[in-house]
C-alpha cells in the first residue's frame, strides 16, 4: 500500500464516495494515511489534492480527501514507487 507522502491518481470508477457511490471524476492524491474498509476491494483514503502543495495554498486541514479507493489502484501505486 502507499504510504504517506506518496501520490496516487484515481479515475472514474477506481474510487467511491461512501460505499455503493461510485466516483466520477479525476484525482491526483497526496496520501496522508490507508485504512482497511468492510469491502476488502476497497480501501480508505485520507489525503490532499495537489494543490493543497503549492506554495501559496493555506489549507491546514488534516486531510482534504476521504474516499474509497480501489485496493487494486493502490497496489499500482505503491509498486510504482522510484
């Protein structure tokens, strides 16, 4: 799995809003931290967009995203680490 720091992108359908709701759009993610869901196809997500990077961003939240994000998706990611 990624671990914080790491960037994951998630597509259409690689993702859900709560269970059953299935995502819709595009995100690039800055993980903050993975935890284990009742659905073992997907995992909870807590992290920042990019822009919550850049220099003149203010956000002090702890995270910014909360979704399920497919276990497989996160496995890529992590395997894609340099």
């Amino acid at each position: 799995m990624p671990t914080a720091g790491d960037r994951v992108k998630v597509r259409p359908g690689e993702w859900q809003a709560s269970p059953g709701v299935p995502g819709h759009t595009q995100h690039d993610i800055r993980i903050v931290s993975v935890h284990e869901s009742h659905d073992q196809a997907y995992a909870w997500v807590y992290g920042h967009g990019l822009e919550c990077s850049w220099p003149t961003a203010d956000c002090t939240a702890p995270w910014c995203f909360e979704l399920l994000v497919s276990v497989d998706v996160l496995a890529a990611a992590a395997g894609a680490r340099p």
